[in-house]
C-alpha cells in the first residue's frame, strides 16, 4: 500500500513538471512579460534621415533593425551612424548594439561606443565608453559611464560625457585624469 502510495505522488510530480514545461514553452517570456515578435525586420540596410530643412540629419547603417510593436521602438544590431556637423563632415559612430525609442526622441548606444571625429577636422578625436546617448536633432551627445578621449599625444578618461558634433566640442563632467606625451 505505501509503494503504491509513493508511486501515486512521484507521477503526479511528474505529471506537474511535464505541465509546467509545456505551458512555459507555449508562454515564453521575460519576468512575466510576453516577449513580442518583430513587426519588421531590415537587414543590411542604409537609412538616411533628413531634418525639417530637408537637410541630412544623420545616415543609419546596420546589418539588422528589428520593430517590437508592443512599444514600437527599435532595437539595433551593431549600427553605425554617419552624423554631420555644420560644415557638413561627418562623425563616425558605431556600437555594438542600440536602442530607438517609440518617439525617436533619441538613439540609445550601448556596448563598445566609438565615435571618430571627421577626418577634415583636426585634431583627430576618438571617444571609447560602453554607453551613449545621441540627440540627432541638436547633435548632441551624452553619457555619465566612463569615457575615454584619445587625441595625437593626448589621452583623457573621466566619468560623465556632454558633446556638441557640430562644433567639435567635447567635455568630460567629473573624474578627469589626462596624460601628455609630446609628439617629436
């Protein structure tokens, strides 16, 4: 009687377990929340976005762009943005992956940021963080991760970044260590 009772309860167990793991694979989602099937998918391609001037406000380029309608933002896979200044030379910015808003108020760059000034425009300037955010419609961008500034024979790291493209102009916000070395 109590063999058949130990069984009863370990097929029941079994029984739950086996329940459970369909309805979870039938459900997927992530704290809860259903995930959400792209609407849309582009792969390899090449968005050039203009101002209300008609003007290019930046160039996106990229091997995947992916729309959850849900909350309908974006989500980038290593894009790169091509971003003018006002004398019409572009900024290079590339991550590993980012992030679009349902507004498109702002892009949202994360994992190996880099951003290269334009080459016409000396002094060469490369910006390292893991974090970025890029208001394209003032051409600005910010972060408060940590930032490294590399410029020929000038290296800056701090905490927080603030910089306007169209002007060239980058400032570090708090914990600035800067390193000098005199080129011949």
């Amino acid at each position: 009687m109590r063999l058949r009772r130990l069984l009863t309860l370990l097929l029941l167990a079994v029984a739950i377990a086996s329940g459970w793991s369909i309805w979870m694979r039938a459900h997927p989602g992530d704290d809860g929340v259903l995930l959400a099937r792209p609407d849309y998918v582009l792969r390899d391609f090449e968005v050039v976005s203009l101002d209300r001037q008609g003007k290019e406000a930046f160039t996106l380029l990229g091997p995947e762009l992916q729309r959850n309608p849900a909350d309908r933002t974006l989500a980038l896979a290593t894009p790169r943005f091509l971003v003018p200044d006002r004398e019409g030379r572009y900024w290079d910015v590339r991550a590993r992956r980012g992030w679009v808003p349902a507004d498109g108020s702002r892009i949202e760059l994360h994992d190996e940021v880099l951003a290269t000034s334009p080459p016409q425009a000396p002094p060469p300037t490369r910006i390292e963080t893991d974090r970025l955010a890029l208001d394209l419609n003032r051409n600005l961008a910010s972060t408060s991760a940590d930032v490294t500034i590399t410029r020929p024979g000038l290296t800056m790291q701090g905490k927080g970044l603030e910089a306007d493209l169209d002007r060239q102009q980058v400032s570090l916000l708090s914990q600035v260590r800067t390193r000098y070395v005199p080129q011949h």
